[in-house]
C-alpha cells in the first residue's frame, strides 16, 4: 500500500530513438538487448509484441509512472525525547546503540515518536546506519489530527511537510505519521493534510493511528495507511476482542506492557493480538509499543536494567517470523465477508482476505487459555469464485509447502489443533476450469 510516486515523464520519443528507456534496458538479458537493437518508432507495431514479452520475461516492465515501493515494516515504536533527553554526551550514541539492537532483534523499522525538529536528523542517521526504514512523526501535526487549533490557518502544513520529506530526500525510504483520528474532526484534518501532500510532496507515504470502534465513514482514508491499535484481554482467561475491520489494508501496532516473564504466557499473548489485528485487515505491517519504558507511561521492551530479556525477545521474534511467513500473501489483501463455513468450537473464527484473483483464510484460536481441537467446513464458493481446494500455508518463513485439504460433498474439511491465540492460514484454489490466478 505505501509507495512513492514519482512523475510521470511528458517527453515524446523520437523517430529515430529506442522506445526502451535506458534504466530498463540495462537490466535485460543480451538476447532481448539484440532483439531491441535498432528499434525504432516506425518499428513499433511490429516489435512491440516481442519487445514488452521481453519485458515481462525480465520482470522489469515499468509502470506508467515511476514507484518506489516501502518494504513490508515490522516496526517498534521508539520514543527519542524521554530516552535522549539528559543523555550524557552525545544522544547519537544512545540512538545508534539502541538501533543496532532494534535491528539484530528482526526489526526492519522504527517509529520515531516524541520527536523534535533538532533531532529529526540524528535519528535519520542512526536508522541510516543501521538498514531501518524510518516512520517519522511530525508533533505539530501529530497535534493538529488531534485537536484542530482555533484557527487552522495557523499551521502551516505544507511547510510542515516539505520540512519533513527534506530529512528523507537521499534517505528513503520514509512513512510520515501523522497523527491519531478519534472522530470525523480528525478524520477531516488528516484528509486535508493528505490532499497537502498530494500536492507539494507526492512521494512521501502518509499514516494515521484510527480507531474503528465506531468505524469510520466516507473514503477521505484512501492516500493514507490506517493504523489500528489491538487490545489485550480484558481477562487473561477470556478471549481476544478483534478490532472491527479497517477501512482498507492497514497496520497494527501491539502493546508489549507488562513485565511477565514466563515464555509461553508472552508468546501465547502477543501472537494472539498480532492475529486479531490481522483479523481486522492489518496485512500492511505491525508496530509494537514500544522499545523502552517511559516513565509513569509506558512499559516496553527494555526493562529498567536496559536490556531485553529471553522470553520477551522470543516472544517477539515469533511474532515477527509469522509476520514476515504470511505477508507476501496477505500484502495488500482486503478482508471480505465469508458465509456458509460451519466449526462447533466457539473459540475459533474465520476471515477471508482477497486480492485480484487469490483468496486466504485466516482459521483463528481467539481463546487466551484453551487449546482449540475441531474440524471447520469451509463452503466450496469464497470470494465470489469455487473453491475445490484448500494449501496450508505455513507460518514460518523458509517453510515451503503445507498441507493440501481438497473439497468433498461441496465443502472443504479443514482440522484444526490450535493453541491459544495461534492461528493457521490456508489458501484457496479452484479447478483448472475457474482456476485461481496468481497475481
């Protein structure tokens, strides 16, 4: 969902030029290089066939305009003013410290909360230094979603923004946060700054922390990536409470308060959580919150001593291995109403995602303390196509292939032992003669 957009060049090509540009061409194989040779404008009708089948062949047919693609982000949430303020010497040290033990954890992302202007660029250079895509936030207009000032003209929001995407210029790439949306209020300020940088800054991606409890209405959240914040149970032995679904593909971010330290307990918890933001169409990436503890705030991941321990890094890189399994799948997909699947344990539930012509189905434990050992009926038409099949996909990166679950009598029987708050996805195939196609 997040990619920079560039401009699409006006130029004419030439009677005499290659129709190629030379970026792509570099990059193709020299039997499709000596195809191309000499192809000119008059050449066009009859090359082109040949030439764009080359294109495919060597996965670099560019698009109408240029797009630089953000990595799928598993994120942890770094709050720069109450760790850096005070710090003896140079806060840069601290910052590059803390990042390089982000990063060895499995992060590829921080969001640089509690941040001011004098210190947007150590934290640009730090994330630099260490392979970190940066989610910046801007507290002004962090502010302004929010609660709007008496006269909005008094934020200047595309100085705001320009300000910002300058740190990013050689850096990318960069998410702008923008703030929290709690009511239509927020919902308009944050499409207006949208509409902002739609205009003075159009490659730099936007996001917004949304609550869906009541959802939120209207399609002014289409330029920016909604982000939904999962709750833990209520009662430990209760079940986890889904958000209501987003709007479109979105993030997640994950509380990791508490200082318990018993390994299944994290594992069994934050997994949990990580499904049930999923579960609500938060397939673009997940944030947890937050790296170290601010005081009377915020609990995180650094304890008072400053360092991680066992059980909650292991608990974190099991969330961040599952994530990384299924979002190549799940990237992007929406989450799309399913009936007709029948399970009798009432602890289990289903969500169907889709994109273009593929289909997943997330089969979820929302127990906190019960195993779930059931079979579940998936009906053989999903998403508006039949369904005579069903791939495990598994939930580990690196693991390739998963069981294979064919339908009978017109619906598929999938088992399912499940531990609590774990879940499994499978993917949905139909014959050869409405067969699913690949993206």
């Amino acid at each position: 969902m997040f990619q920079f957009h560039g401009q699409a060049s006006g130029s004419t090509v030439a009677p005499t030029k290659p129709i190629v540009p030379r970026e792509v061409y570099s990059a193709l194989s020299d039997r499709v290089k000596k195809r191309l040779s000499g192809l000119s404008f008059r050449g066009t009708i009859r090359w082109l066939p040949a030439a764009a089948c080359g294109l495919l062949a060597a996965g670099c047919l560019p698009p109408a305009a240029a797009q630089r693609s953000v990595p799928f982000l598993v994120a942890v949430r770094y709050p720069v003013e109450p760790l850096c303020t005070g710090e003896a010497g140079d806060p840069g040290h601290r910052l590059s410290t803390d990042f390089q033990r982000i990063r060895e954890l499995g992060f590829n992302s921080v969001l640089a909360a509690h941040l001011a202007d004098d210190r947007r660029e150590a934290v640009m250079q730090a994330a630099r230094t260490h392979g970190l895509t940066t989610i910046l936030t801007d507290p002004v207009l962090h502010r302004y979603c929010l609660a709007a000032p008496v006269d909005d003209r008094a934020v200047n929001i595309e100085e705001r923004l320009r300000n910002v995407s300058a740190f990013g210029a050689d850096i990318l790439p960069l998410v702008l946060h923008i703030g929290e949306i709690a009511d239509d209020d927020g919902l308009r300020r944050a499409a207006h700054i949208a509409e902002e940088a739609a205009q003075c800054v159009p490659s730099l991606p936007l996001a917004a922390t949304v609550r869906t409890d009541p959802p939120l209405s209207g399609d002014r959240l289409r330029h920016i990536t909604p982000i939904v914040r999962v709750c833990e149970p209520a009662d430990p032995s209760g079940p986890f409470n889904p958000p209501s679904p987003l709007p479109q593909p979105g993030m997640m971010m994950i509380p990791v308060s508490g200082r318990s330290e018993d390994l299944a307990e994290s594992v069994r918890t934050w997994l949990g959580m990580y499904h049930a933001g999923l579960s609500a169409g938060a397939t673009e990436g997940v944030i947890l919150d937050a790296w170290a503890e601010v005081r009377g705030r915020q609990e995180g991941l650094v304890d008072a001593a400053d360092s991680v321990a066992v059980a909650r890094a292991a608990a974190v890189k099991r969330i961040l291995h599952r994530a990384c399994a299924w979002a190549p799948h799940l990237r992007g997909s929406a989450v799309v109403p399913l009936d007709g699947w029948q399970c009798y344990d009432r602890n289990l539930r289903v969500t169907l995602f889709t994109r273009q012509h593929r289909r997943w189905v997330l089969l979820w434990n929302v127990s906190a303390s019960g195993y779930s050992r059931s079979e579940v009926f998936l009906p053989a038409e999903a998403g508006g196509a039949a369904a005579d099949r069903a791939v495990e996909v598994p939930g580990d990166p690196g693991v390739v292939g998963g069981r294979v679950f064919d339908a009978r009598r017109g619906r598929i029987l999938v088992p399912v032992e499940l531990a609590p708050g774990d879940a499994m996805l499978v993917e949905l195939f139909a014959s050869s003669g409405g067969a699913a196609r690949p993206d």
